[in-house]
C-alpha cells in the first residue's frame, strides 16, 4: 500500500488539457455561508460518506500466494484457486467492529484483476477457482447488500503486468494511448456491472482521464485522490489523524489530487475530509505465512480509533484475506472485540442535546458520572468552531474539563472522572455562529487509550547530506523508511538561509514537484510528502543566501 504518489506530471503524457477543470461538483461547486468570511461547505454525498465513519479494506491479490507486498508477477495463475472464498464472512466481520462498508482492492499494482474482464488475460478469469467462472468482486458486491453494507473498490492505476508505472505512466505516446483505452474500459466494467458504490480508490492518483465515468456511473461515489478526488489521504499509514484535524483546504491543493492533512486549512474554501487506512497487521497490507504476529490488539485498534474518528476523520481498517480467501481468525476475533470495546463504551449516553451559538449547555437532570465528551458540529453548515473549552458543574460551581481546537464531524474528548449536574461547550472562537450536531457526554467506566490526545512522533534529525556553493544533491532512499511526512531542514555554516530554488524531486526518476510542500515563514525549510517506499528518492537543489551547510532530514509522522 505504501504509494500514494501524486501525479503533478499529466501534461508530460497529454493530459493536462482534459483534466482541467475536471474538479467534483463537492469542490466546484463548494459555497459560502452567509457572514464574514468563507467557510466551506460539504456535499450530501460528503456529508452522508462522513456518517459511515468506519470502513474495512480487503487486500487480496497473487502476492498473496508470494509473502511479499508486491506482487513480483511470478505465481501460476494455476496456482489462483481460493476454494474456501467466503465474502460473508468478510460481511459479517466489517459488521463485528462497526464498519459501514468494504474498500476492495479489485487490482492492485501487480495489475491481477479479481474480477470478470475483458480487458487483460491477467485475472481471475483464468485461474482454476470455479473453472475461470469466478468474480470475486461480484461476491463482495452481493455480500455487502445482503448484509446492509455498502460497497467501495480499489483499482490501481499502477500495472506492473502491462508496464505502466505509478499514476499508470507509460513509456512511450503509443503504450500510454493503448493503456489509457484498456484502464479506462476497466473502470467502466468496474462501475458499472456491480451496483451503487460508496467510494473509489486511485491510489497515488491517475494520469488517465477517468472523471466523465466517474461522473456517468457512480456520481455519488467519493473518490480517494486523482483529478476528481472529494477526499484525500491523512499522510500516514499508522491509523492516526492529526489534532487539530480540519475539513477545509485551499483550492489550489484540492486540485493537486493528492492532498494530505498536512494541507489543512480551517479557512480553506474547499471541504475534503481525510481517510486514515490502517491494516490491521500494520505495516503488512496483505497476508502471509510470516506476520500473524502483528494483528493489532483490540487495545491498538481502540488507540487507533479515538486518534482517527475521535478527531473527526474516517477509518478504514484493512483486514487482509489469506490464501483460502478467508479473513483469518486472529484478525476477526481482534476486530470484533474492538467493535464491542466501542459498543460498550459509546451506545448510550448520560446524556444528549443540540444546540448553537457560543454556550450551549447540556443538563444532566442530576448529578452523575462523567468520563468523556463527544461533539459533533452540523458540518451542512460548515466548520466553524475554531477553539473550546469544556465546563462541568458541580455543586453550584463551574470548572474547566477540557479544551480543544477543532470538532467537525466528531471529536472524542475523554476528561478526568468526574461527578456532574450539567456540562456546558463555550467555543472560545468561531468562524460563525456555532452549530452543534451533536453535544453528548458518556460515562464510559474505563480509562482512555493513554495517547488519544498524542501528538505525532517527532522523529530526531539525521543528516541527509551537505551543500556547497550553494547547490545540492541527496540521495535519500535509504533514509526514507516509511511514507509519511518529512521535514528537511537546511542549517548554515554561517549567514541565514533566504531562499530554497530549482528545487528537484524524484522518486524512481520521475520528478514530483507537487510533493514539495513549503513551510510559511520557513526559508530554511521544506516539506516531503512521501507516498511510496521501495522506490529511488533523490531531491536537489540551490541555496540562497549561505554557501554551505549542513541538511537535516526528519520524519514528522511515524
């Protein structure tokens, strides 16, 4: 899974053209709320996507039968043959820890499709498993009706069977117009044989103009990244949302495709929300015979859970099928008392109310226990809560609970134990008039995951290299380990840094200018949103202002 890859190179293959001007209607047509300033505002489809709140993804596909990651293309089609598939059961364990629908990973990079094409002899078509007859995508469509599911797929724009590359990149004019025909038939098979989907996947985005079929068969679809994207990845792949973690982002990201949180602006004009995915054998996204050991406990997944829905984000938990094309036990049976340590905790509240402006008081009738606090604005009106404090009363006197920054669609807040007759939100500042959704307080009777209100791990410097004469060149595949965010920081020999320019990325030669970030105020500094390990990473560049120095490189997000 580890890719990601913004794609900022469409003009070098033809595209640019077609893809202007190919936003969703969630991000042309986002409005203004009437008052000062903007705020942005979701569609239904964004806003009924954010009730779902818990997803499962379902990783399945040759390397599978390889213990590898990726597939290397060197497993026997003979070799395809899960008698055992059983989408129920991967129904009925998304149910088991609340999820509202499966992600499938229909193709992944390796280009196997697990579904009935015509546009590749590399697919299920050709395996033995119910003599070629078999459409695994079909059974996870039926199964996610029967069991009131709805229905997401995942179909890499990647395809090392056919040659294209990340963002499906061809070598020549000539492979790229043949595979552009035969992934943009793919997506049209794909979305619109098997019924109303909930979500697509362009990991890493697409250098193929898909957006009029996006548009023709599933217009109420969010799309995760690409020309077309109504969502954007968190920036991890550890389970984890950042605090504050806001919906808005300036348009000029929106349009990039591949935006992260790192994006986020509370200010921002356009409203895309984040997706953190997480596998439950993390970092492994798919089965083997060798990582069994690391299921994520009901304990970590809790961990996971108030760090993404409990700040307003949507998580989509991948359990991965094993070689039968089952879910294994060990992962079940963790994601199912996951799913009941969230029933216990969340089902019934103390107590519940609505409300708006800049107090909003919830009377508890009598004095009672109080151990966390759940907020959620009504985002059809936008997020406007900038900052607030908690308050409970107790004995006739107010005192503080807690405080926090932004809430959105949810946020979780856990406070210390405490014996209360009301509770009161006071939103300390605001882009409008407040609009509750939800104000409800729980005594859940247990402790919170310690790190639910943690800060991503700031990883320590490393030296990635030097410059002189003011230019640079590093070689840093070897030092990125993970994809995640990195900060490189440039510190002089002597004088200051006033300028960063010809700045260069390249991952596996290919130059990726818009996973360059800058940081506002910062001259010295430059963000890397890494997508994709496994692949070269090479950055050069030009100093301004101090010939030589030193380049510190840091993970922000691990």
């Amino acid at each position: 899974m580890r890719r990601r890859q913004l794609l900022s190179r469409f003009a070098q293959v033809g595209f640019a053209s077609a893809l202007r001007g190919a936003l969703p209607s969630a991000i042309a047509g986002s409005a203004f709320a009437a008052g000062v300033g903007p705020v942005a505002l979701p569609s239904r489809d964004q806003i009924a996507w954010q009730d779902l709140e818990l997803g499962m993804f379902v990783h399945f596909a040759p390397n599978t039968w390889q213990d590898v990651e990726s597939d290397d293309l060197s497993t026997p089609l003979s070799a395809i043959d899960p008698k055992e598939l059983d989408t129920d059961q991967w129904a009925r364990t998304a149910l088991s820890f609340g999820a509202k629908y499966i992600v499938f990973v229909a193709k992944h990079q390796g280009g196997f499709c697990m579904w009935q094409t015509q546009t590749t002899e590399y697919s299920i078509r050709n395996t033995p498993w119910k003599a070629g007859k078999g459409d695994v995508l079909a059974e996870v469509s039926v199964s996610c009706r029967k069991y009131g599911l709805k229905l997401g797929v995942y179909v890499c724009p990647r395809d090392d069977h056919f040659g294209a590359k990340t963002g499906g990149i061809c070598k020549t004019p000539e492979l790229q117009a043949k595979y552009n025909a035969m992934y943009r038939e793919q997506w049209t098979e794909v979305l619109s044989r098997y019924g109303e989907m909930v979500e697509v996947w362009f990991d890493g985005s697409t250098a193929t103009p898909v957006t009029d079929l996006l548009r023709k068969y599933q217009p109420h679809a969010m799309v995760f990244q690409g020309p077309a994207a109504t969502i954007r990845w968190v920036g991890n792949e550890n389970g984890f949302a950042p605090n504050p973690c806001w919906n808005g982002i300036d348009r000029a990201d929106a349009k990039t495709g591949t935006a992260t949180s790192l994006n986020s602006d509370p200010d921002g004009d356009v409203w895309m929300p984040s997706e953190v995915d997480v596998s439950i054998r993390r970092p492994d996204w798919f089965w083997s015979t060798k990582n069994a050991s690391k299921v994520l406990t009901p304990d970590q997944l809790l961990s996971v859970y108030y760090r993404s829905v409990g700040r307003g984000a949507q998580l989509l938990l991948n359990i991965p099928a094993d070689r039968h094309g089952l879910l294994p036990d060990e992962d079940c049976a963790s994601a199912k008392a996951f799913g009941l340590a969230i029933r216990d905790r969340f089902t019934t509240p103390v107590a519940r109310t609505v409300g708006s402006g800049t107090t909003v008081t919830l009377s508890l009738g009598s004095a009672k226990r109080v151990d966390t606090i759940v907020l959620q604005e009504d985002t059809a009106k936008g997020e406007r809560v900038r900052s607030y404090r908690i308050e409970g009363r107790s004995d006739g006197t107010w005192r503080s609970l807690g405080e926090g920054t932004s809430i959105g669609h949810k946020r979780i807040q856990p406070v210390e134990p405490i014996t209360v007759d009301a509770l009161r939100l006071i939103t300390v500042k605001s882009a409008r008039v407040p609009f509750l959704r939800s104000f409800a307080a729980f005594n859940t009777n247990v402790a919170p995951p310690s790190d639910w209100n943690a800060a991503p791990k700031i990883w320590a410097s490393n030296l990635a290299g030097n410059w002189k004469d003011g230019a640079f060149s590093l070689d840093l595949t070897s030092k990125i380990d993970a994809a995640a965010q990195y900060r490189l920081r440039f510190v002089p020999s002597s004088g200051a840094v006033t300028d960063l320019k010809d700045l260069v990325l390249k991952l596996h030669d290919v130059s990726e200018p818009d996973l360059l970030k800058r940081v506002k105020g910062k001259n010295d500094e430059i963000i890397l949103n890494i997508t994709e390990v496994g692949e070269s990473v090479r950055f050069s560049g030009r100093v301004e202002g101090a010939d030589s120095g030193e380049i510190l490189l840091q993970k922000l997000q691990g």
